[in-house]
C-alpha cells in the first residue's frame, strides 16, 4: 500500500511524457497541411474542409472516450491514442499528387478524422490522470492541471514550428514519415514501461451515464464551445492564410520565408499561451481564493477577452489593405489575445476538475472535451467561410461575438461557499 502512491505518480508521468510526444506531432502536422495544401492552390473554405473531420471526430470521440476509459482502463484509451496518430501519419504518406482535388480533400479529411480521435483519446486519458492523482490540498488540482495544460500547449507551438520547418526543409511525405517512426518508438516505450496506479476496467460502466446531469458541468461546456470556437475562428485559417498573401511573392524562396514565418508565429502564440497557462494559479492567487472566487473571476476574464479582437476587426476594417504596421499590430494584439485567452482556458481546465466526481471523472471529461471539439469545430468551419467572405476583419468581428456567448455561460456557473 504504501508504494501505491509514487506508483500512480509515476503513471501520471508516463502519461503526460506520451502526451507531450503526441502534441508534438499533432501541432507540426496541422501546420504541414494548412501550408502544403495552401501552396497547391486550396482556397480559405477548402482549407477549413481539411480540418472540419478532424473536429467532428473529437466530438464524436469524447462523447464516448469517458465511457471507454470507465470500461477499459485509462492505460488503453492512451495506448489507441498513440497508435491512430502513427497510422494517421503513414495514411497521409500516401496521398498521390495525381489525384484529382475532390478526392485529395476526401482524402485528407478522412485522414485527419482518424488523427481526431488519437487526439482526443490522448488528451481524455491525461486530464483525467490529474483529477485522479493530484494532491488535494488547496490550490493542488489547479496547479497540477494547470501544469499539463500549459506544458502540452508550449510542446504543441513547438509542433508548429517543427511543422513548418520540415516542410520547408524536407518536403511533406518525409516529414509525416519521421514523425510517424518517432511516435512508433513513444508507443513502444510507454507499453513497456507503464507503472500501475491508473484506473482499470469497470466491467458495470453504462455508456448513458456520460451525459451530465450537474448544471455547473453544462453550462461550463455551453462556455467552452464558444471561448474555443472564438480562437479557431481566426487561428486555422484566417490568420495563416493573411499572413502567406502579405509575405510570400509566389516564389520558392518566398513560400519558405512565409512557412517559417508562419510557423514561427504560430509556435510563439501557442508557446506564449501554454506558459501563461501553467503560470494562471499564481496569477489568479488560486491558492487563496475561494472556488466561488473563482468561479466569479470566469466570467471576468472572457468578458475582458471579447473586446480585444472587437479592436483588431475595427482597426484591420478600418485599414481597408494590408499594410506593414496592420500586420504588426494584428502580430503583438494576437499575443495579448493569446495570453488573456489562456488565463481563461486555465480556469476551464481546473474547474471541470474541481466540478466532477472522482468516480465519473472520465465521463464528465469526456464530455466537457466533447464541447471543446465542438467549438474548434464551430470555429474551424466559420474561418474559411468568414476569411472568404469579409477576409481578416470578419474573423475577429466573430471571435468577439462568440467570446460574449461564452461569458454568458460562465456568468450561469455557482459554487458553494
């Protein structure tokens, strides 16, 4: 009994380890096709159709992965994980440049709808590790996932720069290849090496029991779709696509100047905002608040978030044309977004823990991760359509739209206190 606790500690470990590993190839594949397929002439709206599977088979997914791990054990649902992305990345070695544009799009949504369920499969069986076997003190669960939160996000911004560098350094086939072969050798180590001390299988799991039931777990969710669908909406496709159309010439060493560009930016949000993420207990003083002070402080922060891209909409509507201080402005306003947006994204990850209940918490996980894949969804959807129709300015105008919808919700959360 008394090496159960290091022992679950070391499963917590080997989990997040596997995790980072897993991010890292998720966030350089989705940049390895944003910009591979942007150079072959897909438009903002196609290049949003690569992606639109993806995120329906997160919801899809985290809907019944809570269920899966309760049946199965939380060291399955990581181990199927880990192994969809790898024959994820050897499927999409194979798409043939011969192939007609319909079936290249059919293609690679297929593909990246398999990579949506390694992801969440992954990321279900890492959170819930933490509400399992982080200290119960005060402020130990915000601090725990606010360290795997914010850890994963640094990793994935690594992936983006990673992505963007391969394509322009090795091409796009030799690129899914290397990565699939690394994972490969993840998924080896961590099947060999795993410790006890993660939840088995409960043979008695219903699968109905994984729509909540607690009103705080619902309307944390309805905030979630829309605090998610508020970044994606300028972040797949409008963003990116800006960026490639003000710094490429169309030439070789144009595109890879814009890749890394790109890229660069891209890694530097997403490392921005998962420091700031592990940093949010400290900054919220989490350790001496109350949790119905916290619960307020939700509602707070995306209500300050929404007007920042209200600002850039006005300020890239206002412009007319590109122009080089717009693209600067838009590059520090995205990072400011980025940081308060994680302070935000924080407190969601902690209080979905703190709401559940240890013998559902895979359920209620599953579910609220479920809300999540349906904002990135949301939002995925409505940045190619917005970019084609009003460009730039017409993503962010929705960003700050979708940001009052998720403080609503947030304002219908309480806690005892």
């Amino acid at each position: 009994m008394t090496d159960a606790k290091p022992q679950g500690l070391a499963g917590y470990i080997a989990v997040t380890a596997a995790y980072w590993a897993f991010m890292l190839t998720d966030g350089a594949l989705r940049m390895l096709v944003l910009l591979h397929f942007h150079t072959l002439g897909f438009s903002p709206v196609q290049l949003a159709y690569l992606f639109l599977l993806y995120e329906l088979a997160g919801i899809v997914t985290n809907l019944s992965a809570g269920w899966i791990a309760a049946r199965f054990g939380l060291s399955s649902t990581l181990y199927a994980g880990l192994g969809l992305q790898v024959v994820a990345l050897l499927a999409l070695s194979q798409l043939n440049p011969a192939w007609g544009l319909t079936a290249s799009v059919i293609f690679v949504m297929a593909v990246q709808g398999l990579s949506g369920v390694a992801k969440d499969l992954s990321k279900m069986s890492a959170k819930s590790a933490v509400k399992l076997l982080a200290p119960k003190g005060q402020g130990g669960l915000f601090k725990w996932v606010a360290v795997l939160t914010g850890s994963k996000n640094a990793v994935k911004g690594c992936g983006f720069l990673l992505g963007a560098a391969l394509l322009g350094l090795a091409g796009f086939v030799p690129a899914v290849l290397g990565m699939a072969a690394i994972l490969s050798l993840v998924l080896l180590a961590v099947i060999l090496r795993m410790p006890t001390g993660l939840p088995g299988a409960k043979k008695d799991a219903k699968f109905k029991e994984v729509i909540s039931k607690d009103r705080n777990i619902n309307w944390l969710s309805f905030a979630r779709v829309f605090l998610f669908g508020a970044r994606d909406v300028w972040f797949v496709v409008g963003i990116p696509v800006y960026f490639y159309a003000v710094l490429s010439d169309g030439s070789e060493e144009g595109n890879r100047l814009a890749f890394f560009t790109i890229g660069t930016f891209m890694a530097v949000w997403t490392i921005l905002y998962g420091f700031v993420q592990g940093a949010a207990p400290k900054l919220l003083r989490a350790k001496d608040r109350s949790e119905v002070e916290i619960i307020a402080s939700a509602k707070n922060w995306v209500g300050g978030l929404a007007v920042l891209p209200l600002i850039l909409a006005a300020l890239v509507w206002g412009a007319g044309t590109p122009q080089t201080w717009l693209t600067l402005v838009l590059i520090a306003g995205l990072l400011v977004f980025g940081a308060v947006f994680a302070v935000n994204s924080s407190l969601h990850s902690y209080l979905i823990l703190a709401f559940s209940k240890g013998e559902r918490v895979t359920m209620d996980v599953g579910f609220y991760y479920m809300a999540n894949a349906a904002g990135r969804l949301l939002g995925t959807l409505l940045s190619g359509l917005s970019y084609q129709l009003g460009g730039v300015a017409l993503c962010l105008f929705m960003a700050a739209l979708m940001l009052g919808l998720s403080a609503l919700g947030a304002g219908r959360l309480r806690g005892d206190p």
